[in-house]
C-alpha cells in the first residue's frame, strides 16, 4: 500500500497522524507537503510511545501491522483493512474479531486497489463508530 496512492483517498474532514515510523525519503516529502497528514517520527521510538499516540486519536486505520494489533489490545477504535486471502486469525467472514473487542475488520476484495477499504473505514469514523 503506497502513501501516495493513500493520499489520493484521504476525507479533508478528518485530521490524519501517521504512525509510519520510518517512511522513505519520497514518503516524507509527500508528509511534508501534506498539511492534512502529520508526521511525529522523533516520537515513535518504541511501542509505549506508539501506544500513547494511539490512544490519543479518536481511532486507528491500518492493514494488518504491528501498529493495528497494539492499538486494539489496547482498547482502542481500530479499523484493520485485510487483504482478501487474510491471515487465518481474522476467520473468513466476520467483521469483528474476539481477539481484539475494539477492532473492526474491512475485508478488501479488490487485490489491486485499497480505495474502497479505505474509503469504508473513513465513513465509519465520520458517522462516529468506535
């Protein structure tokens, strides 16, 4: 998934905070050019200050990363877009997990293009689900 095929997607209405921790030199230019994204890499040192960041934000949008698992164990709102072939743990149907009461799954059936995922993820944190 690349930042700039992600940018293209992202609603002006919400506030977004990458918890990329070391984005490529073209990915930070695009960061820095953005004034809809931040960016705090001097902050994401270990995963207590990636927990803390987290849980500061009204929810979290990832695939299934390192970032999505800590922020649902930690109980909060976390949209996890899977790719169509997910890892056996998301089971293959349900859109919510017992592994993490605060994650929703977003199944992406397109295998080239995460716009519908993401845009579905959006919509829910604009109609207020967490």
């Amino acid at each position: 998934m690349r930042l700039e095929d992600i940018n293209k997607h992202l609603s002006k209405e919400i506030e977004w905070i990458s918890l990329q921790k070391s984005p490529v030199d073209n990915e930070i230019k695009l960061l820095e050019d953005n004034r809809n994204i931040k960016h705090f890499p001097e902050s994401l040192i270990d995963f207590a200050e990636t927990a803390a960041i987290c849980e500061a934000l009204d929810a979290v949008i990832s695939v299934d990363t390192s970032v999505a698992h800590l922020s649902a164990s930690c109980g909060n709102a976390t949209y996890i877009m899977l790719c169509k072939n997910a890892d056996w743990r998301w089971l293959e149907k349900s859109d919510t997990t017992f592994w993490y009461k605060a994650a929703h799954l977003i199944r992406n059936d397109d295998e080239h293009s995460w716009q519908t995922a993401l845009l579905e993820a959006q919509n829910k944190i604009l109609l207020g689900w967490s």
